[in-house]
C-alpha cells in the first residue's frame, strides 16, 4: 500500500506550497554547454530576465518566460559572485571576486548595446558579501566580508555621473556583512554578531 495519493503527495499532507520546475531549464546551460571551464557562480531573477555570473567573469541574460538566450556581458575583473538587479529591469549591479562593482544599464528595450555607467574599486581585494538596490535605482549597498558598507552612486546617465561622488562610505562594521536590506531612506545592515539601522541620505 502506497503512502501516496494520486498526485504524489504524502497521504495527509494539508501544505499550501509545491516546489515545482514547469518547464525544462536546460536551454539555460546552452551557451555554457560546450566548455568544461565556464560555470555559473551566481543567478538573479527580475520580472523580465534571470542572469547568470559565470567562473570566467561574463553575465548570461535569458528571458525569464522562455529562457531564451539574450546576450552576454563580458567583463575582465575577476568570476562574479554576485548579481544584482534594479527594480526596473534595466538596471543590474555585477560584483567579482576581487571586490569590484559595476553597474550595466541593459538597453534591452532599446535594442541597443549595454552601457557600463559605474564601477566601484572600493572593495578591492575583498569579498562581496551582499549587493542591494534602493528603491530609485540610485543606488547600490554594497558589504564585505571585512564589514564595510558603501552606497554606490548610479548615474541616470554617463554625462551625470561627472558631478556625482561615485562611493559613500556607510559603515565599518564590526564583522562580516550578511544582509543588506533598505526601504524609506533606512538601510537595515546585519553582520555575524550585530545589526544596524543607517541613514542612507547624506
């Protein structure tokens, strides 16, 4: 006698949630199919597209609905062990294993090429521990594993970003960071043993 019901579920189990994959994945794995060398290290999900950071230091975008492979966005500093995106689509923060942040504005709709509009060098030679947008898409909250916090500032275009301070200074903190989490002006910053609340407007 099986303790199953018709639908494979245990016999009795009253839950709400079912972890279920619709729809085959593999056409994500396609453009890193062919090398042994590339692996995925890192996924974000937005309303529109999931990226991918790869082992070789380049961000895979497919479309979310069909997992169809949009482009790839090559960068030179490092594996990224984070990825990011703004609450808009457009905008995606990319981390690397030697504690470098850049930003991309996607164009997608544009149908033009990507634009890098910031890097931040602040977290060189660190781990990135927590990346995480404002709502504005203005900014991004960087943490490292020594427990420093800075807000990069996002330019709304290239010709802005001459007259902005690129990085803030938020917090040293006493260890490293674990979460990153912001809403109303207040940054909510958590680390091994403490958690803080900052003012994220200067």
């Amino acid at each position: 006698m099986s303790n199953l019901t018709e639908s494979g579920l245990p016999v009795g189990y009253e839950g709400r949630h079912i972890l279920a994959e619709l729809n085959s994945l593999d056409e994500v794995l396609t453009p890193i199919k062919s090398s042994v060398r590339v692996k995925y290290t890192s996924v974000a999900v937005s309303k529109r597209f999931i990226a991918f950071g790869a082992s070789t230091g380049g961000l895979y975008l497919f479309h979310r609905e069909t997992h169809r492979y949009l482009q790839v966005l090559a960068n030179k500093e490092g594996s990224l062990s984070h990825v990011a995106f703004g609450s808009n689509d457009n905008l995606l923060a990319l981390a690397t294993s030697r504690g470098v942040v850049v930003v991309w504005e996607l164009n997608i709709e544009k149908r033009s090429k990507p634009d890098k509009l910031v890097t931040s060098k602040e977290h060189k030679e660190s781990s990135i521990t927590a990346l995480h947008w404002d709502a504005s898409n203005t900014k991004v909250f960087i943490g490292d594993d020594k427990g420093k916090v800075t807000a990069l500032n996002v330019p709304t275009s290239k010709a802005a970003g001459f007259f902005q301070i690129p990085t803030e200074l938020i917090l040293n903190g006493d260890s490293r960071i674990v979460q990153l989490d912001h809403h109303n002006n207040l940054l909510l910053v958590a680390t091994l043993t403490k958690c803080y609340l900052c003012s994220s407007i200067r």
